[in-house]
C-alpha cells in the first residue's frame, strides 16, 4: 500500500493517539516522540495491515507496544499484577451557574484526573480505551491482544482500583 494512503487513512486517528500517549507518558515531549514513533513503524509496516480490518486497533496496537518497549513503559510496568482470573461512579447532577458549583465541579474533576493518574498503566491504560477513547470491548481485545473475558476482567479492577484511589483521596490517606 502506498504512503499517500497510508496519510489519508491514519493522519485523523493523530489526535486520539496524542492524548493516548500523553496520558500513558504523562509527558508532552514523551507523549510526541511516542506518536512519532509509532507513525514511523506504522508507515514502514502498512504493507503488513489488512485492508478491511480495523486501522485505529492497528495504530493503537503499535503506540501501545512502543510504549512497553520503551524506557517510560518498561519502568512503568515494573509492577506486581493479579492473576487474570482474579461499575461505572454514578454521573453528577447538572451543574448550576454558581461559582461555589463550579469550584466543586473543577475540584472534583481534579480529584478524578489525579486519581487517574495515580493508576498503573494497565489500569489506566484500559480505562482511557473504554471511557475515553470509546472503544468496544472487542476492540480493546484487539489492542491489547487479549479475549474478551479479560477485557472485562481488566476493566472491572481497574475500576476498582480507581474507585479506591478517589476513597483514599477523599479521605486523606
């Protein structure tokens, strides 16, 4: 497959792989060396991707699997995680005008992205596809290039590790 294609069917998936990779590096510099390199294996590989099948996977894939390879991934995954065999916060009420309301609104979205960001990768990482990014479990898989009882599985301890790391901020542990 040419290049020309190559741009037309990859460059609209650049800003969703930034944010990605920005969040995964929590680093801008980081974050755009990490697209740059992913565009570049992705382009020398694109005649290995088979037409019909699912691009943005495929991008994700490579900007995930040049993450673990690298030095910020690889010291990011020195963690112990539990055997894959081991919902949602309910969403806020509308926000009013005041400003008490949106100095809490700003607090607690805050509180959130901390929380986020105090998550290991692997959490963070599968709550980013589902919430963020939209992705279907099915997709994730594809990512991830695991089944689709993992996925769940994954996405369910994350959840609730990321339920536990808003507690321990509430509560000043």
């Amino acid at each position: 497959m040419e290049p020309a294609l190559f741009e037309q069917m990859a460059m609209p998936l650049f800003d969703q792989l930034y944010n990605h990779a920005h969040w995964l590096t929590g680093n801008r510099s980081d974050a755009e060396d990490l697209v740059q390199e992913t565009y570049a294996k992705a382009l020398k590989g694109f005649r290995s991707f088979a037409a019909g099948t699912n691009l943005r996977a495929w991008m994700y894939r490579i900007l995930r699997n040049t993450f673990l390879t690298s030095r910020a991934g690889l010291a990011a995954q020195k963690t112990d995680w539990l055997d894959e065999d081991d919902e949602a916060a309910e969403s806020l009420p509308a926000p009013t005008a005041t400003p008490e309301h949106q100095l809490l609104a700003a607090e607690n979205r805050q509180q959130l992205m901390d929380a986020l960001a105090s998550l290991a990768v692997r959490d963070r990482e599968i709550l980013l596809f589902c919430e963020v990014e939209e992705m279907s479990y099915r997709e994730i898989g594809q990512v991830l290039d695991v089944p689709l009882g993992t996925v769940m599985s994954r996405l369910s301890r994350a959840r609730q590790h990321l339920r536990q790391a808003l507690e321990r901020r509430n509560h000043g542990v």
